[in-house]
C-alpha cells in the first residue's frame, strides 16, 4: 500500500494546491473550474503516479500480463462531484477512444467506494455480446437499454488499497452520482509487451 499512499500524498498536494484538502466532502465546496483544474494538474503534473499506480498492484499485474509492459505516460485523476451532471460518464469500451483492444485499464479509487455510486462494468463476453448487435445507429447507452436480454450493470465496489483491472474491449461507465457522495480515482492504461 505504499505505493497507493504515494499517489494519495501527490493528490492532497495538487488538492492543496488549487485550494481544498481533498477529501471527498472538501469536494462540495470546489467550483467546477477548479474541479478540472484539479483533474487536469493530476495528469499533467503528478510525479510518478503512473509507476506507482503499477508498482501498487505489480503481483496481480504481472500474472495477467507479464513481467514486461507498456505503460500509459499520464494517469487520469477522476474526481467527481455528486452535483455535477460531469460526474456520469456514458457507457463505452476503452477502444471507442483509441486504446487498443489488446489493453487494460487500472481503476484505483483513492478513496472507499462502498455503494452503488461510481462505476460499472459489463464483463466481456457481455460487452462482446452488447456490441455485435449494436449498429452504431444510436447512443450504446440506448443500445443496451432496449435490448431483449436486459443486461444489468454491475458496480465496482471498492476499498480503498483495492483496484479492478478489465479489458479495454469491458463496456464500463459512470451513473451520476445521486446521493450526497463525491468520488476521486485514478486510473491508467496498460498492455503486454
């Protein structure tokens, strides 16, 4: 967990930074711009966050994918705030943005994520399901709503020092954020060498 705590300790620095200590209630008080200030001094700025995202995780890691890997540069801070409609981001698959379809994607909340506020994930052999109907005619949010089988989302439950690593190719997304709880993640992207 050390290496967790690294990147929590550059996170309250670039909290501390643009003004809030940067906990999840400290949220309720920040302004939007200063929200994507935060977000965007996380990714450009950190230290080391990449590494210390992987090396946290590095024995899961390495038995899925091996000793040697790509690694994506910059990590992505996600910090979401409950009155926000930014907070929900549309079902998608990392390859809908350009990643490969070889990739994985590191979720580390950096703080409990213990109800059904945050993310969700389809697995795969969903997601591959979901997609081979989809015609692209219309938003995949809609796509899955209406289709026969009714697929359910499943949300990521997580404590802090805890993270999921799922395919580029998982269907994933966020809901708004209902209740009076904000969210801060990071999370980056990987792939066997």
């Amino acid at each position: 967990i050390k290496f967790l705590n690294k990147v929590k300790k550059e996170y309250f620095k670039i909290a501390n930074q643009i003004g809030f200590d940067g906990t999840p209630n400290a949220l309720n008080e920040v302004k939007p711009t200063q929200l994507n200030k935060l977000n965007l001094n996380f990714n450009r700025n950190s230290k080391n966050v990449n590494f210390n995202l992987v090396n946290a995780f590095s024995k899961e890691i390495k038995k899925i994918l091996g000793k040697k890997i790509f690694l994506q540069r910059l990590p992505y801070l996600r910090a979401k705030k409950n009155d926000l409609k930014s907070t929900a981001t549309v079902p998608h698959n990392d390859c809908d943005y350009g990643h490969s379809h070889l990739g994985f994607n590191l979720w580390v909340p950096l703080f409990d994520i213990l109800d059904n506020e945050g993310i969700f994930i389809f697995d795969i052999e969903t997601s591959k399901k979901i997609y081979s109907t989809f015609k692209f005619d219309k938003h995949l949010s809609i796509h899955i709503a209406n289709h026969r089988e009714g697929f359910k989302k499943k949300y990521i439950k997580l404590k802090y020092g805890e993270a999921i690593l799922f395919s580029n190719l998982c269907i994933h997304g966020a809901t708004t954020l209902e209740k009076k709880i904000n969210r801060v993640s990071s999370n980056i992207h990987l792939q066997s060498f």
